[in-house]
C-alpha cells in the first residue's frame, strides 16, 4: 500500500465524518415520498443505466 | 379581491426570482466548466503528476466545505467557485493524460465527456419540464453516497476491479438523483443562492465524468 493510498483513505475518512451528522438531519427531516414520486425518479434512472450501457457499447 | 392581486404578485416575483437564480446558476456553471476545460488542458500540457488529482481534489473539497459557505453571499464567493473548479479541473489533467495514453483513449474520453453532458442535460430538462419537488430523494441520496464512500474506502484495501466498476455506476445513479434533487430546489425556491447552486450541479458533473471514465476505461479494457 503506497501513500497516495494511505492519504486517499484518510481523506474519505475525513469525509465521511464531516458528512454523518448533515446525512442525519436530512433523514431526519426528510418529506416522505409516495410510490409517484418514486416513479418519477426511478424512471429517468432506468434511462440513464440504459445509456451508459449504450456507450459502454459503443466504446 | 385586493388579496387575489397581492397572492398573484407575490407569486410572480418568486418566480421571477427563482427564474433569476436558475439563470445565474447556469451561466456561472458553464463559465466553471470552460475554465476547468482550460486548467485541464494547462495540467496536461504541463505532464503534472498523477498525484496533483489527489492533492486537488482533497484541496478543493476542503475549500468548498469550509471556505465556501462563508463567502457565498459575496462577490468573493464567485472567484472562490473558480478557484474549486480550476483546482478540480486541473487535477483531472493527469488522469486524461493517462487515458489519453491508451489506445482507444480518445474515444472513451470523448464518449465519457458527450454522455455527461446528455445525462446532465437530459437530467435538468426533465427536472424543469416536469417542474416535480424532488425534495424527498435528500435523505436516501445521502445515505447512498456515505455508502459509496465506505465502500470507496474498503476497496482500497480490498482492490477488487468489479468492486470498483460498481462503485462508478452507483456513484452516476445517485449523481443523477442529485442533478434533480438540486434542480427541483432551485425551482421551487429551496436553493436562492446561485454560487452554492452552481458549485453543488458542477460537483455531480465532475463525479458524473471521472465515474464514465473508469466505467469506459475498464470495460475497454476487457475486450
């Protein structure tokens, strides 16, 4: 293991602390979605699989 | 009735206004992502090493977490945002380099650069067209994006190439939930400020970028 690596953990280590308490709040203040709203985001991700599959083909 | 003209008033000018804050934010984000196209090319021109994306992006994430936020209702604040997106982009200098050098390498870097643009494109038209709150994706998306990074972080010990290719694809799904989650706040008023609207849609399109990079590099590879 080289140091890039050693400081690349560290880093997203550092990260994932600063980031914990801001992911808390936000679940916790998160407004639920129903089944449409899920819809409504799956379907464009779906899309999105679809393309990079599409170019991943192409490449 | 006097109410009536006072309700559609006060409607019209916040609309006014988030339509103000939707025009900033793409002007400033366009004008960050030509600059970093710019320090990308001075990176590579320069044959800077693979460690500048490291010290980069590390550099740049720290500025726009606690420098940022700080600034972001000043005119410092927008020399700030290019100062993070030039650093970005010229952390990325070595990393075209290094695709560049492969044999299909101008392809997938071209590819990966044309499908950024057509997700984020497609991604914001959809989140305009539909004018729909996306409010309600914030906690899962950061749930999913903590996981990603523990699971960024097992993988550098654990050096699993599949673990990684997964990683990539993951990290484009919950980017484009972001793209929306982000475009839906500036719509309806969540988000007013252009500076931090724009640094949060360039930070998707630079995970967007680096992920279609090692998803094109990798599966290039395998032929």
């Amino acid at each position: 293991m080289d140091w890039m690596e050693i400081i690349s953990a560290l880093a997203l280590i550092a990260f994932i602390i600063f980031l914990f308490p801001a992911a808390r709040e936000m679940i916790k203040n998160n407004p639920q979605g129903t089944s449409s709203d899920w819809m409504s985001f799956v379907i464009p991700v779906i899309a999105i699989a679809l393309f990079v599959t599409f170019l991943v083909m192409l490449v | 009735m006097n109410q009536n003209y006072s309700t559609v008033a006060q409607r019209s000018t916040s609309a006014i206004a988030t339509n103000k804050v939707l025009r900033n934010t793409y002007l400033l984000l366009s004008m960050t992502l030509l600059f970093s196209g710019f320090t990308a090319a001075l990176s590579m021109l320069m044959n800077t090493p693979p460690v500048t994306y490291l010290i980069s992006v590390i550099g740049g994430m720290v500025i726009a977490m606690f420098v940022l936020p700080r600034f972001a209702n000043s005119p410092a604040g927008i020399g700030i945002v290019f100062l993070i997106t030039g650093m970005l982009g010229f952390g990325l200098g070595p990393v075209l380099s290094m695709y560049a050098s492969l044999p299909n390498g101008g392809n997938i870097i071209t590819l990966s650069l044309g499908g950024t643009g057509v997700i984020f494109m497609g991604l914001s038209a959809y989140a305009l067209a539909t004018k729909k709150d996306f409010s309600f994706l914030g906690g899962f998306l950061m749930v999913g994006f903590l996981l990603v990074l523990l699971a960024a972080l097992a993988n550098i010990f654990l050096q699993i190439p599949a673990m990684s290719l997964m990683i990539s694809a993951v990290v484009i799904m919950i980017m484009s939930g972001f793209i929306l989650y982000d475009t839906s706040r500036i719509i309806h008023g969540g988000e007013t400020n252009y500076v931090l609207a724009t640094i949060g849609l360039y930070m998707t399109i630079f995970n967007i970028f680096i992920s279609l990079l090692q998803i094109l590099g990798i599966m290039s590879n395998d032929d």
